[in-house]
C-alpha cells in the first residue's frame, strides 16, 4: 500500500571527516538514536525508517526495535539512499533526516511536513540565517542563496554571498532536512556517478539544479547542529546539557 509519506534518516558508518559518526555516543546515547528520537515526537513509529549499508548501524536498530531498511555500499549520497528506499516503499515524498542531525528541531521537521503536504510534488530544503562569522567562512558548512520567490539559485561550502573585500554582510545555511517527491528521486537516481558541481562541493542538492529541477528553500531554526566534526560533537553535548 502506498504512503503519503515516510521519514529516511540515511546513516552512513564511514563518514570521512568523522568515522563510526552515526554510533557515537552523545551523553551515552547513540547519534542516530538521538535524531530517532527527535523525528518520533513528530510522527508514528512506522512512519520512520534508518536506512543504512552498514550491520553494525543495522544490529543496533534490531536491538532497539527500530525499522531499518539495509541499502548499498554504491551509495553515493544520503538522496541515493533515499532513492533505493523508494523502490521499496513507496510513498508521494520522503522527509529525509539527516543521521547526524541529533538536535533536529521538532518544529522545522513539522513545518516541512506541513509544507510537503501541500506542495508535495517539490523538492523542499530548509534554511537560517548565519550569525556568527566563523560558520560563514567554514568549508564544512553549506551556504545557499536564493531567488525572491524561494527557489534554490546556488549551494556552496565556500563563502556566498561575498563582495570584493571578503567582507562577511549576509548569508544563510542550509538547514540538513529535506522533502523529495517521488519522481525526483527517480530522475536523481538515474546519475550513477556525481554531477560535476555536486562533485566539487561535495552538495548533493546541487544535482538537482544541474539536471533543471527546482529546490524550493523554506526559513527554519537556527537550533540545529549538524555533526561533521569533533567540534561540532562538543557543540551539542553544551546544548543539550543547557536544556535539561
């Protein structure tokens, strides 16, 4: 039977930046359990899917009763993942978590929901405003910019928008959590290898542009943390340990 929607959170074990990520205890939970747990205060159980190429990620879920569905080691990025979920089940659109988000905030996962519901034919990515210079200037963060209607006009690790002085003025981040219909991720999917810009910046939403599909950008939180390093590691234990 066919689903309007699924929630995918794809966890790869080899990270290079930060290997093993998604087992890494935070305060003596596991990463991916943590982003679980945020996307199950927003939806049922059976909603939720960990889709991963690794039996270490694939035993853990199994010993926490969690749905895990094993895809690939092919898999080129999270998107390919979610694609080969997609011919498992089938649903309108998948809400893509991204592993390594453990503080995820519950209200940009509804409000993308709520959004997907609408206009469930488009491929929808958040956003917030940057502000502290030091993430504008960081290759680990994506940057994006975008037309006055909302849609994606390009995505980089390097410093954008910036003038000739290198002065830092304004900027945004992506914000790690997607809405991709169905029949994007077919046309995403038919690409075995990288695009040449998504292959540059290491961006895999650039592949939509470069193949003339449209991402429409929504405002989120800026509570977020995706964890691409130790620091960042650090950054959310401090934030967690500030909300209990």
């Amino acid at each position: 039977m066919k689903k309007k929607y699924i929630i995918v959170i794809p966890a790869r074990y080899n990270s290079s930046r930060l290997p093993g990520k998604p087992l890494i205890k935070i305060l003596g939970v596991p990463m991916i359990i943590r982003t679980y747990n945020q996307c199950r205060k927003v939806v049922a159980k059976d909603k939720i899917f960990i889709a991963t190429d690794d039996k270490r990620i694939q035993k853990l879920c199994k010993i926490n009763n969690l749905n895990c569905i094993l895809t690939s080691k092919n898999c080129l990025t999270g998107t390919d993942r979610i694609s080969e979920v997609s011919k498992k089940i089938k649903a309108d659109f998948y809400i893509n978590i991204q592993g390594d988000e453990p503080i995820c905030d519950v209200g940009d996962i509804k409000k993308l929901i709520k959004t997907a519901k609408r206009y469930p034919n488009r491929i929808i990515n958040g956003y917030t405003k940057i502000i502290d210079k030091k993430l504008f200037f960081s290759k680990h963060i994506p940057k994006v910019v975008f037309r006055k209607d909302g849609r994606l006009l390009y995505q980089s690790r390097s410093p954008i928008p910036i003038n000739k002085k290198g002065n830092f003025l304004h900027a945004w981040r992506q914000v790690c959590i997607y809405s991709l219909p169905y029949k994007a991720l077919k046309i995403f999917s038919k690409h075995k290898k990288k695009t040449i810009l998504e292959n540059i910046e290491d961006c895999e939403l650039i592949r939509f542009l470069e193949l003339g599909l449209d991402v429409h950008m929504i405002k989120m939180s800026n509570n977020s943390i995706s964890v691409d390093t130790k620091k960042n590691l650090i950054e959310v234990i401090k934030k967690i340990k500030r909300r209990v």
